[in-house]
C-alpha cells in the first residue's frame, strides 16, 4: 500500500528540486526507497551515442564515468528509448529478451559488476536527436522490475517531468541576488504568478509582451485566459487544483498545449506554489501556481524510428538496424553492439524478411529515404 503522506511529501520535495537544484540527489533517494530500487538517474542522451549525467543516487562516479564514456556505445536500450513516448516507462525486458540481454558486453563489463539485474525508466522530454530521462536501478537481489514498481513509478514520473521541465529555466536561488520579481524577470521564458481563480498577481517581461501580441493568450479583467477553448479550460483547472497543494495537481498539467493552430506549439507548465519551499515565494504574490509559458519546436522524427514503426521491427532489430548505418560487416556490427554474430545475423535475417531487401547496403537506402531534408 503506498502512504499518502509519504507520497504527498515527496512531491512536495520534487517540486522543491525544481526550485534548487541542490535538493534534486535527496529526491531520487527517497524516490528510489518509494519504487523500489538501489539508484537513481536524471539524465539526457543523443543519436551520436553520447550523454550527461545531471543528478544521481548511489552510483559510484567511477561507474557515471565508465557508462558515458565507453559503454554507452554498447547499451542495447540505447537505440530503442528514443522511440519511447514521453512519460512512457519501460524496462530492460521491453527493449530485448533478458536472455539476450546478459549474453551482452554492457551486462557482463558494466551492468554485472555494478550489480545491477534491471534499469526502470522513462522519457521525460525529447527531440528528434535527444531525450531525457529518468531512471532507477534494480539490484540483483530485487530481481527484475514488477508491476508494484511500474506503478509508482507511474505515480511519481510526471511530477519529476514537471520539475525537471521548470528547473531548466528557473534557478531561484539566484533570487539571493534581489527580489523573486526580479529573478523572474531575468528569465527568456514567459512566467506568470496566478491565484486559484487565474487572475495575475505578477507577470514578467517576457510574459507581459506574449500578452501584449495577444495571439495564444489574453487577459480578461486581469484573469489569465488561453485563447484556445480546450487549453483555457485545462489551464483554470490545473491552477484550480494547484490551491489544494502538490497532489492535488495530479498528472495534468505537464506541458499543456496552448494553441492547436499549425505553427504555434505553445505549452505551459505548471509549478505549484502552497507547500513546502515554495510556499513563502507564492505567499509573497498571493500566488498559488507559477505558469511558465514556451514554444517548442516540431521535429522531424530520426529516419531510423519511421523505418522501425512502418516495418514493425523489434527493438532488437531496430538496434542491429542502427548499427548497419554506422558500420559495416557482421562481425563489426557484433563487435559494437556486444552480442555475438550470430545473434546479429539472426537479426538481419529477420529485418530482411520484413522490409522486403537483401543487402546491408539496400537497408541504408531504405532508411535514407524516410529522411526528410526539412523538418515539417
């Protein structure tokens, strides 16, 4: 049974983290106890098979250093979490057979003897090169993770989401320097300092000329409206809820899109301010929720994810898939995945069947074709 008060504290606590950056290795260790694991990870990786650690619980730095910059080349995840959704949570198991998976060289140099059986993650933003996630380790005595774990996992996920989204932004420490109106109006990104009833207790610059173009959000007797209908709505109920504190909030309010015209990829995202550190900034505006408006573009996504989902490849062939753009030969391709050649041409023979080619050569093709020059 999860603990309500427990549950209702640690999100108090992430959100906290977004506010100082400091807190943020205290939060995955008590996230880490809440899910049941041994550590915990914030961190983003990219197509070019690199990645940074941003916050971690319990890992060795030895360990940090190993995975980012040799292993992760041979992490068979690696390929197959850029197609996962946002919020989205998976494990070793949904990207390849675990049998498969500790005949690998990053199980047996780098997973092993750290003494780890699973990794529980989930995309917590992402483009069309990059993503960022979340993610806890599993020890060999806790064995692979479980539906309990999935579960609050799913609990916690778009809370951290949110907080790592604001954090990106907002550092209020810096609020040490002057005022919180001040440090507010340093930022690029719109912010707005809402009571429950969306009426403006303060607006920074950025947010006060989005106003003024007028073309995604407006004022009404000084209340703060999206101009469209269905993100209006959503927006008065997340600020609503954000009065009843942290978990009341729930899931909504992660990125919600603020305009569904072509072209205008607004979202905002909400941070509540009636508890924990947050509360005395809130307190000061009569504020019960920070609004921090941004565009975000619309990316193309990479060649390899179209070809994937239009032929139905498994995760394991999307990744030997991967490995045929950047090397050549069976044996060079085993030789930087970690598995066995056999596994690879097993792979291939399966990847053939399906899109219908013969040679390594024609897979490149295949794959070029599904990149667009421009995004669109």
């Amino acid at each position: 049974m999860v603990d309500p008060e427990f549950l209702s504290q640690l999100i108090g606590d992430i959100y906290d983290a977004a506010l100082d950056s400091r807190l943020w290795v205290g939060v995955l260790e008590q996230a880490t106890q809440f899910i049941g694991g041994t550590a915990a990870g914030i961190y983003w990786k990219d197509i070019t098979v690199q990645g940074e650690l941003h916050y971690v619980y319990n890992v060795e730095p030895s360990s940090v250093d190993a995975y980012f910059n040799k292993y992760i080349r041979f992490d068979p995840s690696l390929t197959a979490q850029f197609f996962f959704k946002v919020e989205e949570i998976y494990n070793t198991t949904n990207v390849l057979p675990y049998d498969e998976f500790v005949e690998t060289t990053f199980y047996k140099e780098w997973v092993k003897p750290n003494g780890w059986a699973d990794h529980l993650a989930a995309t917590l933003d992402k483009s069309a090169t990059s993503f960022a996630q979340f993610g806890v380790f599993r020890n060999e005595r806790q064995g692979l993770a479980d539906d309990k774990m999935r579960q609050r996992m799913h609990l916690l996920v778009p809370h951290v989401r949110r907080a790592v989204l604001i954090g990106n932004v907002i550092d209020l420490q810096k609020e040490k320097a002057g005022s919180l109106s001040d440090a507010l109006n340093r930022l690029d990104a719109s912010v707005f300092l809402l009571d429950k009833h969306c009426h403006i207790a303060f607006s920074n610059i950025a947010a006060q000329a989005l106003l003024d173009d007028a073309t995604i959000l407006r004022t009404a007797n000084n209340n703060l409206i999206a101009l469209d209908p269905h993100a209006a709505q959503v927006l008065r109920n997340v600020v609503a809820a954000a009065s009843g504190g942290d978990g009341a909030v729930g899931a909504d309010g992660v990125a919600i899109p603020l305009s569904s015209k072509v072209g205008q990829n607004w979202v905002a995202d909400i941070l509540p301010l009636t508890s924990g550190a947050r509360r005395q900034a809130g307190g000061l505006h009569s504020a019960v929720a920070a609004v921090f408006v941004r565009k975000v573009s619309m990316s193309a996504p990479y060649p390899t994810e179209v070809a994937a989902r239009q032929f139905q490849l498994t995760p394991s062939e999307v990744r030997v898939l991967d490995a045929v753009l950047k090397v050549s030969g069976v044996s060079e391709i085993a030789e930087v995945l970690g598995i066995s050649e056999a596994t690879v041409k097993t792979h291939l023979q399966n990847i053939f069947g399906k899109t219908g080619v013969r040679r390594q050569a024609d897979l490149i093709k295949l794959v070029a074709a599904h990149a667009r020059p421009f995004p669109g």
